[in-house]
C-alpha cells in the first residue's frame, strides 16, 4: 500500500504516530510511505528510519522550493500544503495509485476498502466537510460557474496515471495568483476549485472524521440513531484531528481524542521491533 505525507521539520512526532495507527490497524502487511519535504535535517531522516515501525519502508523525496514560488503562504499554512497538488509529478512513475494523508490523523479500521475503491473516472477520491449552503458560498468566492464539493484535503486517494497526463502546475500557480485574496485554505481552494468536479466524494464519516463532522451529523434530526463511539469503533477508518483541535495540545475539546490516547497506550506494549 502507498502512502503520501507531506512533512517539515515540526511534524515528525504526529507522523510517527499516524505510522503507528496504520501498522496496528490498517490491515496490511506493508506499507510504502513518500515523504515530500523540503526541510527535514539529516537528524530528522535519521529519528524517522530509527523509529518507524518495520513494517513500513521511508521513501524520501526532496521537494525544490523554487517548485512553489509566488504560492501564498502563511504561519498556519506553509508551502508545504501545496506539495499534495503536485506530488503525482513528483513520486516514481511506476506507481498507479496512493493515498495521501495529514499527519494529524489516527487509523483505527484497517484502510483496503478505501485504497481499493474504484474511481470511477474521477482523478481523486476525497471527502466534503461542508453543507450544502456552505458549498455554494465557497464556489461563488472560487469565481465558479457551477457549485462543486468542497474538498477536504487531509484524506486523498490519488489516481496517479490519470493526474500525470492531467495536473498543470502553471494553471494551479496561475490561479493561486489570480485569487490570491480570495484564498481562505489554499490547497483545499485550489483543489475545489480546479478539480472538483473530478473528485468522487466518499463518507467523511468513515474516512476523515472529526469531532466537528461528528457533532455536526448528530445535530441532524434526520440522522437517527446517532454516531457514538461505539459506531465509531465499528465503522470509521480515519479519525483526523484537523484544525487547532488536537488532543497532544492542551484545551482539546470532544470525544475522539480517546482513540489517540489509546494509541499512546499500545505503543507502550508494542516491541521493539513492532515500534522500529
């Protein structure tokens, strides 16, 4: 199984841990992760080889940063964000597909019924975290035409033949400049806006779920019974601690942080081995 990350120098322990969900309950015997970065010291490479779980092989592939000059940027939203649009341009030409993941998420059910998934024509599969009145009001601010999904970047299946042959790095710079203030969350703006309507829209409720997407399906009268931890556990595959809200910083406010605290408890029962 391919995995993407898209890393700097500040993100390696939320990595480790992710790896460490995906090895315990991802369901494969092995996984290949592509790490983009363009600042990981040869002291960062050197802490994630030595404590990567085995079952996972590091592929490091350094990103120019000349690649994304004039891409906007900010404190929260470094250069970095922008290395998903283009990572099929950047990783080995013999992989078919991959899936992209945000540091900040835990896997608790193992990930083959999304890895596997048709794509139905689309060039990526992904999930919406916003309503439809929400949808239609972030279109309108992307200069849209037409209302597409707006996509949530932190989980992406990527069809890598059909975007090699598709993805224009020019066009995505060229629009990041031309709606430069228009731009709230530029990878997930520009996404949206160039590609929405070539993303197969899956269920946020199963691959990328946060506490806000929890509380926001159960507000919903029509959504009966409602999702409780017990349905999590059964159901969910990603839980994705977006945002500011994460349960290694203080103030975390929710209910899901209980599956990254159970996490820091299987690490401390893992072997050796099992953690390296």
């Amino acid at each position: 199984m391919n995995l993407l990350f898209c890393i700097n120098g500040g993100y390696i322990s939320p990595l480790l841990d992710c790896l460490s969900s995906i090895v315990l309950h991802g369901g494969e015997a092995h996984y290949d992760a592509y790490l983009l970065s363009s600042d990981l010291s040869e002291e960062a490479r050197q802490t994630l080889m030595q404590q990567a779980p085995d079952a996972v092989t590091l592929h490091f592939i350094a990103v120019p940063r000349e690649l994304f000059d004039g891409f906007p940027e900010t404190e929260r939203y470094p250069q970095e964000i922008y290395y998903r649009l283009a990572a099929p341009l950047l990783l080995p030409p013999e992989l078919d597909r991959i899936l992209y993941l945000d540091a900040d998420i835990v896997v608790i059910n193992p990930l083959g019924s999304l890895y596997r998934s048709d794509f139905e024509g689309k060039l990526f599969m992904a999930c919406t975290h916003t309503r439809e009145l929400l949808t239609r009001a972030n279109s309108h601010r992307l200069g849209l035409e037409k209302p597409v999904p707006y996509i949530n970047t932190g989980v992406i299946m990527m069809e890598l033949n059909g975007l090699r042959q598709e993805l224009d790095l020019g066009a995505i710079r060229q629009y990041a400049a031309e709606h430069f203030n228009a731009l709230l969350l530029p990878d997930q703006d520009i996404l949206t806006a160039l590609y929405g309507s070539r993303v197969k829209v899956i269920d946020s409720q199963l691959y990328n779920l946060s506490d806000r997407i929890l509380a926001v399906y159960n507000a919903n009268p029509a959504h009966h019974p409602h999702h409780d931890l017990h349905w999590v556990r059964q159901h969910t595959v990603i839980i994705h601690y977006c945002g500011r809200n994460k349960p290694w910083k203080p103030g975390y406010v929710g209910i899901l942080d209980v599956f990254y605290r159970e996490l820091k408890e299987q690490q401390k029962m893992m072997s050796p081995t099992e953690k390296r």
